[in-house]
C-alpha cells in the first residue's frame, strides 16, 4: 500500500514537471476535454436537480423547526456550493471519466503502445497522461459551476412549489449568509478533484495486471481509490477553509 502510494505521488510530480514541458498537446487535450464533458454533462445536470430538491426540502424543514424560514435559500446554496457540487461533480467525474482513463490507458499498455513509445524516444506521460489530466481540471471546475447553478435552481423550484416558500425571501437571503469565497472555494475543490481523479485514472491504467482482466479490475481499483481520496481531500480542503475563511456575520 506504501509502495503504490509512492508511485502514484511520483506520477504526480511527473505530472507537474511535463506540464511545463513543450511540446504541450494541445489537440489531445481538446479531444479529451470535449470526450470528458460530453460522458459526464448529461448525467451531472440529472443527479444536480433531486441533489438541490433534497438538500432544499431537509434544510427547508430543518428551518421551519428553528423559526427561521428567511435563512432557507441561504442555507441550501451554502450546502449546494460548499459541499454538493464539488462531490457530484467528482463522483461523476470519477466514475465516468476517471474509467474510460484507465480503461484507455489499460489497453495500450496491455498491447505494448507504451512500451513502444518509451521505445521511440517519446514520453507516454507527457504525451497521453498530461492532457487527460488537465482536461479533467478544466471540465471538473466548469461541471461544478453547472451543479451549483442547476442545485440552486432546483431547490429554489422545489421550495417554492412543495414547501409554500416566498420566491422573494428565498432569492433575498442569498446575501444573508452566502459570500463570494464559498464560491471559490467550490471551483478549488472541484478542480482539486480532478487532479486526484486524473492520476489515479492514469496511474491505474499505466499499471495493470493480467491481461484484459487485469484492465478490468483496475478500473474497479481506481474508481474506488478516487472516491476515497476525494472524500478525504474534501474534509481537509473544509476544515482549512473554516479555518481561514470566517463565516459571514461572524
């Protein structure tokens, strides 16, 4: 467990060193983020919509207990946006990006392309990996935006219509608790999602082991991998923002 710690935190700094490295493969990296937004867009607007109504109709009900039904749409964007999106968008890129990575890679080590490539001269790192992973940054931090937007709409609706909420006071007390930070901080996580998502995808698929099943299970390995490194960033990337950011009114 160690060791495959050490290689994927090595193919890490690979990551990093290459990126700077010229020539950038810029038409990889289209073609990769254009397959990435095109596997994750649809199913990330279709888990974002029941994701805000539930998180709007609990914080809803939450606050109705309290007394304090003017904080409903304040609350429900700061779990949208703080929490919610970043995670969906990660478990979808994760899940569905992240195993078409390895499954990718997988199948051209298994068929020696990478090999061959160390053969020729040319690094299979810089060539494949790097573009992947920056094509999983950049649509990580767009598909959380989406999420954000979508989530905070589709509580909005459901407040509205199920809970007999004030579209005013619901749209007004945005500013009551929300500040721009906790929007930033949503686009850090997302994006810091993606870098985990990228290299263990990569890293996964670099590395199989026995044959067409071998891609198989790493697949399996490396989504699960992802999810637990992502839920562990998660609660570390919140801990450091509280810590730092105070909340409004405070």
């Amino acid at each position: 467990m160690l060791r495959q710690a050490g290689l994927i935190f090595q193919l890490f700094v690979d990551v990093i060193r290459n990126t700077f490295r010229r020539p950038f493969q810029t038409r990889e990296f289209i073609e990769q983020a254009w397959f990435i937004a095109n596997v994750t867009i649809l199913p990330t607007a279709l888990v974002a919509i029941p994701f805000g109504a539930i998180v709007s109709l609990q914080t809803g009900s939450l606050i109705r207990q309290l007394g304090a039904e003017g904080f409903v749409g304040s609350a429900s964007s700061l779990a949208v946006i703080q929490q919610g999106s970043p995670l969906v968008t990660a478990l979808l890129v994760s899940g569905a990006a992240g195993s078409a990575v390895t499954a990718d890679l997988g199948s051209r080590t298994i068929r020696e392309e990478i090999d061959a490539m160390r053969v020729l001269g040319i690094d299979p790192i810089q060539r494949l990996v790097v573009p992947r992973v920056l094509a999983m940054i950049l649509v990580a931090a767009l598909l959380n935006g989406l999420v954000a937007v979508v989530g905070v709409g589709g509580g909005y609706v459901f407040n509205v219509m199920l809970q007999d909420g004030t579209p005013g006071t619901y749209v007004a007390s945005f500013s009551a608790l929300a500040q721009l930070p906790d929007l930033w901080i949503g686009e850090v996580k997302g994006m810091v999602f993606g870098v985990i998502a990228g290299v263990i995808a990569a890293y996964k698929g670099l590395n199989p082991k026995g044959g067409p099943k071998g891609v198989g299970d790493a697949v399996n390995e490396g989504v699960v991998i992802s999810f637990l490194l992502l839920f562990f960033a998660n609660f570390i990337l919140t801990a450091v923002y509280i810590q730092m950011i105070p909340p409004k009114g405070a």
